[in-house]
C-alpha cells in the first residue's frame, strides 16, 4: 500500500537513526569509570551452532524436575553447571515457504537473522542484520573488535537448493542485509587478529570530527517515522540506521580510549580496571587433526577474547550443513546422510553421537568459563552463552521445536537452572530476549519476534 504523504528534506534529517551511545554506556556501567570504584563486569553474549537438528529423546529432558537430576545423554557433560543452563523447548524456527525445497540454506541463514532472504533476489545476498552483529553495533564500540566470527571448516559443499545464493549455507553472521561477515577457520589468524595490534593507550587518534549534536540531530525521530512508512520504505531506512549505528560505534569507541587514557595518566594502573581475576588462559594450537582438539582450541579462543575483553560478540559454526564427517567417533558416514534415517537405529544412535560430541564442545567452553573468577563471580556469570541449531529434526527437516541451550547468567538477567518445556514464542522472540538480557535495546523486532520470553529472565 502507498503511503499518502510526502516527506521532505528536512524531516529525514531530523528524523533518520537511533541515539545508542550514551545510554550504552550507562546501561554496561563505563558511566561509572573512577579511581577505586568497583565496575560491574560487562556482559558477553556468543553463539555456537551445529546443523541438522537432533534426536528428540537423547536431548530433550523427561519433565522439568529430572533436567537437574537426571539430564538426558546428549546434555552429561553439562551436568556439573546445569544450574547455570537454561534449557529453552518450544521455539519455533521460520517458517521457510516459498522456499521449500532449501531446507538447508536456510536452517543456518535464518539461525540469528529469525527472517527469510528476499525472494525477488535469491541469487544474492539479502537477508537481515543478524542478532550478533545488532549486539556488535551497541557494544563492540567498547572493545578493539566489535565481533569475533569463527568456523570449525569452510564450507564447500554446493547444491543450490531453490536458487539461493550459496552463502547461505556458511554464514550466520550479516552486518547487514547485503553483506555476510565470513568466519575464520584458522586458529592461529584468530590469535594474530586477537592480539597482532591493538591501540595502546596514550596514541589516541584524532577524535571524529563528525559533531555530535548534528548526529542527535539527524538521528532523532526514526521510530515515530518508521511506524508511517510503507513495508520497502521502513528496510530502507532500517539499512540507513545501521550505518549511523556504524558511526556511533567509532564515536564511543574514541571515547572509551580516551577515557582509558585518563584513567592511566591519573595512576589507575590496567590490571586495577581489569574485570577478570584469573590470568588469560593459554592457548595452544593443535598440531593433528583431531576434530575435538580443534574445536576446543576454537573455544578457548573464544573464552580468551571474552576473558580480555577483546570482543564481547561471538560466534562459531561447529560444524556446516553436508559434507562433514566425525571419524573421532569411530565412523566416516557423513552427519547429513545420517539424519536421513528413517527411524533406523544404527543412523539416528550416529546423529545422537554427533550431537552428543557438539555439545561436549560446547560444555567444554562453557564449563571453563565458569572456572574464571570475575568480579564477585565467575566469567560465565557476566556472559550469555547460546547453543542450538537450525532444524528440530534433521529427518524431516522440521523446524517446529528447535533446540537451544543458554549458559551463562548475563550479569544476572538470565533466569537458569531450569527446563522450560512449555514456551510458546519463535526464534526472534528468543533473540530479542537473548539481547534485552545483555543490555542491548531494540528499535525494532528481530526479523518474526512479537514479544519477549518474559520466564527466561530475571529483573528485566
């Protein structure tokens, strides 16, 4: 439908962008940056994925009082932080029509974005900003990287299901609409990109000369005009959004180093502003090709960036859709042909091995994370850990209950130690409560989210 008005000039300059710097910084407690005052740690949030689903019976609980007690065989090696894991069932992925016969590019692309990509352009890149990389424009201002995208492989497997562009099947992450932010897969590029450079306090850039009244100016009122404008008009102006978010994020990230650079000339010594109590962990990159070995490395990378605050925002695709086998479990079948299994027990018993594996990964971060003192806590108190994959069942490529597990406290807004076996919400909606329980407020839905889950917080 047309819109019946027309908006000049000057009413897209007063009214285009979203003011997210200061209220940032208040609501992750830098406000609060003084000699001898105690900082709140600041809240981590990551993503770990795994593809094609689950067998129901090895993952989900039997009632919400044997989760503690008796956790399924797919969730044991959980069993020592189980208090600190929410286990989420009732989340429905989205629904993929037209695109029927792409279960696959889709169960990975839709996974953070909760949204379909443009049907009229298939072929390409056009999808939604990803729930990450939303966090990485309020937050990752605030560290040297505003993100970290890991990937156990690439993925070279191409079957072009309903003309979708191929980099659905290997990207979770978009920065925006039209570009997807590739994963590394090389552990030591990771450590060099971690920490080969970084700023140092005392050789401050120039400050932007972008002026920030101008810039509250220009972003004042985009939600009031949102609301007025047709479907085409509002990812338009939601693209443009992004891009001042972009130029928030170098503001604030000026500010906090000159901020840093204060403090250090008044003598508040780093290791006093610090938030983590226990030495970086130490990385070792594996020589073999022992599939758990490299993925633990991939994790303690991961734990290392949060533990020094290097990035906040993370993700890691564990494994991709097709073409990847687990000979550490003592068979080379592919986990894709696998999940084919027509109830045969010998296939599904090596799905719920290969999920079971996944999930140890998972455990093994998660679990080191809790072990690293922060604060009055832990590291895993002060981060929202999320693991889950694209498809419920990958036998029938349903997407009905999709399988997630969060870790993590989030600084105290996470409600855990529970299964909650009765929520009614979508994948957005789970997102949308996953950022509201890290801080990071919204202007509008996350691709299908109509709501919040409000039983999975505490205090919001």
């Amino acid at each position: 439908m047309r819109s019946n008005f027309l908006i000049d000039r000057r009413a897209c300059l007063k009214g285009v962008g979203a003011s997210l710097a200061l209220p940032l910084l208040e609501t992750m407690g830098w406000a609060d940056l003084a000699k001898g005052k105690t900082v709140k740690p600041p809240v981590r949030i990551g993503f770990m994925y795994m593809p094609h689903g689950v067998i129901m019976d090895q993952f989900w609980p039997a009632t919400p009082e044997s989760f503690l007690k008796s956790p399924p065989p797919a969730l044991e090696s959980l069993r020592p932080i189980l208090n600190q894991c929410l286990l989420v069932k009732g989340i429905s992925g989205v629904p993929i029509s037209p695109f029927n016969g792409a279960p696959h590019a889709l169960e990975l692309s839709t996974w953070l974005t909760a949204q379909l990509p443009d049907a009229d352009k298939r072929n390409q890149i056009n999808i939604a900003i990803s729930a990450d990389q939303i966090v990485a424009n309020y937050i990752g201002g605030m560290t040297s990287l505003p993100s970290l995208e890991l990937a156990t492989m690439p993925q070279t497997h191409k079957e072009n299901q309903e003309g979708l562009n191929e980099g659905y099947y290997s990207h979770c992450s978009y920065r925006s609409p039209t570009q997807a932010v590739p994963a590394e897969t090389n552990p030591r590029n990771v450590l060099n990109r971690l920490f080969g450079k970084s700023d140092k306090p005392g050789s401050l850039s120039q400050a932007d000369p972008l002026d920030r009244q101008m810039l509250d100016l220009v972003i004042g009122g985009a939600k009031d005009l949102r609301k007025r404008l047709p479907q085409a008009d509002q990812h338009k102006l939601d693209e443009y959004l992004d891009s001042v978010r972009a130029v928030e994020r170098r503001i604030a990230a000026i500010e906090h180093r000159q901020k840093e650079a204060a403090m250090e000339k008044a003598g508040v010594a780093s290791s006093k502003r610090n938030t983590s109590d226990s030495p970086p962990i130490e990385i070792k990159i594996p020589e073999g090709d022992k599939r758990s070995e490299y993925m633990q490395v991939m994790c303690d990378l991961n734990v290392l960036a949060f533990q020094t605050d290097t990035t906040r925002v993370s993700t890691y695709i564990g494994s991709t859709p097709n073409g990847v086998s687990y000979p550490e479990l003592g068979f080379n079948d592919t986990h894709h042909s696998q999940t084919h299994h027509n109830n045969e027990a010998a296939k599904s018993g090596k799905v719920a091995a290969i999920t079971k594996f996944n999930i140890d990964q998972f455990a093994y971060m998660v679990k080191k994370m809790a072990s690293l003192r922060e604060g009055d806590g832990t590291l895993l108190d002060n981060c929202i850990m999320m693991w889950g994959s694209g498809l419920e069942d990958g036998n029938k490529h349903s997407r009905e209950n999709l399988p997630f597990i969060v870790a993590g406290k989030g600084g105290g807004t996470v409600n855990t130690g529970r299964f909650l076996d009765k929520v009614k919400g979508n994948q957005g909606d789970l997102l949308t409560t996953l950022l509201a329980c890290a801080g990071v407020p919204l202007d509008r839905p996350i691709g299908i989210a109509t709501k919040q889950i409000k039983e999975m917080m505490i205090g919001i």
